[in-house]
C-alpha cells in the first residue's frame, strides 16, 4: 500500500531528472490499482496466518476451568502473552 501510494507522485518527483523527451509522459498511476491489490491481498493472508496461529494456541489451553493446575497456568498465561503480542503487531 505505501508503494502504491509513491507511485503516483513518483513521475512528478522525478520529472526534472528523466530525459526531456519522457518526461512530459511518464508517469506510474498505471501500476497504482496492481499494486494496491498486491498489497491488500498480502495484507488479508498476513492477517488470516495470525488468526489461525492465535486460534492454534487458544485450543492448546485447553480452557480455563483447571487453572489450579502449574503446568496448565503457565500454558494459559503463555496463551494470553502470544495473543496480545499478535494483536499488536
């Protein structure tokens, strides 16, 4: 998203170092809606791999119902310190 965003001043950012015959012409607004999509689409991968990782650790806690348990307190605690630390990535 921050390339697609760049691209469309790039031309005018530049214009004065590119060849007088292209610059009047060249511009990269074509390539904006690509990479737009490019960047959405790793975004919504990106955010769907941390989904099914949270969803991975919150199934290995096993609930909260034994949580007098030592081993199993550690795991839930673990669980809650990879859930913040996804959700504010």
């Amino acid at each position: 998203m921050y390339i697609a965003h760049h691209l469309i001043t790039l031309g005018h950012q530049y214009k004065q170092k590119l060849p007088e015959a292209i610059s009047e012409f060249v511009t990269f607004v074509d390539m904006v809606p690509v990479f737009r999509r490019l960047g959405t689409e790793t975004f919504l991968r990106q955010r769907i791999k941390q989904s099914k990782l949270l969803l991975d650790y919150l199934s290995g806690a096993h609930g909260t119902q034994s949580s007098s348990l030592t081993k199993q307190t550690q795991k839930q605690r673990n669980v809650f310190v990879v859930t913040v630390y996804q959700s504010i990535i």
